[in-house]
C-alpha cells in the first residue's frame, strides 16, 4: 500500500473502492452487495473494516441495508458523493456505546427549537462513545419522538444510529455541523478517564429528512487525539 494512503483510514480506503466499482457499473442498483466474507478476502482486510465502510455507504444512501436480507446496491454515486467536502471520523477499530441516558423529555428548550419540536416531547440519548473499549467522546442526541421510537430500544448496540433509521425507511437530505473547542469539566473527565481542564472537540450537528424537517440534533465532544476533521475544497 502506497506511503500516502496509510494516511487515510483503512475503512475510507475500501469505501472509496467500493464506490468505485458502482460508479463504474460494476453493481448496478438492485444488485446484491457480495457477502462480507467475499469483501474480506478481496480486499484482505477484517469484517469490522468492511462494516465501517458498510456502514458509511449506507448513510448516504448508496447502499441499502435490511435486517435478514443481504445488502444491495441503491444508487449510482455521482462526483459531488465522491467528494463529500468535510471528512471526519473516530480513530479506533472496534466501536461501541455505553447509554447513560435513554428518555423523552419536554423541557429541552434549545434541542425543541433545532428540531422544530417546540411544546413537543422529543427523545434524549446520551451515551459514551468507545473505540476498542476506549472512552473516546460523550454524546447527547435529540430526535422527534417518532424517531425515537426506532432507536431507543436499540441505542447500546448501534454505534451510528444512521444505518438503523435507512433500515426503517428513514434517510437524511442534509447535516449541518459546527465545529468547536472546550475544556473538559469534572463529570466529562470522570466518564472519560481524563483530568478536568484537557481539551475537547465539540460537534454540534443538525441532520435533515429527505422532507427537510430535521430528524436528528446532537451535541458530541471528543478527545482530539481520538478524532480526526478534515476538509477538501473542489472536486476530482
């Protein structure tokens, strides 16, 4: 593997391969995705690689994914998917999630707001991201409660809620994310494993149905060494 591209994550890798291969109609849409044990040995790598990148094709609506059913192809990506602009990701290879908190609430005023969910009950999760059983960040998520109703049961074992939504018909149009810097307080370091006062990335994201309405907002802050943002300006 080239110098330059052990840079890039080995999932990404695979999932700009994967797009690849569509574009050039090798799959068409309708075709099934080969199992992920035919992906494991084309491309040698492990099954947890194939799922991440999986799972990233699955957000965008390039793949789709069905309990029981295998994978198959949902669309043809075009040039703007292939340069998406903004790239970031958790380092790490096995991900899971720890729940702190899992309810609906009616006094989230801000999260209401965001989600034009006003005077409306709206879904609360908070959880602890883990790369390899690592604490790598917190997050609080907000959804309508409808929205709610597909995830909450299954909120410890889906690290990305993303590709349990587009299994329930439910996919996003847009996400909109701000980038920002703190230091961490006492109760963060505690569920993190770190002093208080070390720095953290914030990123606050709203993400929108394909009707415009937005169907998620989250507030994450991650440990930096944990995180990596990047952005691309132009297309290939």
């Amino acid at each position: 593997m080239a110098k330059e591209q052990r840079k890039i994550p080995l999932y990404v890798q695979i999932k700009g391969k994967l797009m690849a291969r569509i574009k050039n109609q090798e799959w068409m849409p309708g075709d099934p995705l080969p199992s992920e044990g035919d992906l494991m040995q084309q491309f040698n790598v492990s099954r947890t690689t194939i799922r991440q990148a999986i799972r990233d094709l699955t957000q965008e609506g390039i793949i789709e994914t069905r309990r029981g059913a295998v994978a198959r192809i949902k669309t043809t990506p075009n040039d703007k998917m292939e340069n998406p602009g903004i790239v970031h990701h958790e380092l790490g290879t096995d991900f899971s999630a720890k729940v702190l908190r899992s309810q609906y609430v009616s006094d989230h005023y801000y999260a209401q707001h965001q989600l034009k969910q006003e005077n409306k009950s709206i879904y609360f999760l908070e959880r602890v991201r883990l790369a390899d059983d690592v604490p790598i960040g917190i997050q609080q998520l907000y959804t309508p409660a409808k929205i709610g109703h597909l995830i909450e049961e299954k909120a410890a074992s889906w690290f990305d809620i993303f590709p349990l939504l587009g299994m329930n018909g439910v996919t996003y149009s847009n996400i909109k994310e701000d980038v920002t810097a703190s230091l961490v307080n006492q109760h963060e370091a505690d569920l993190l494993g770190i002093s208080c006062g070390d720095p953290l990335i914030g990123i606050n994201r709203v993400t929108l149905g394909t009707d415009r309405q937005p169907i998620e907002f989250s507030k994450t802050k991650y440990l930096p060494e944990h995180f990596n943002y990047r952005i691309e300006i132009g297309y290939e």
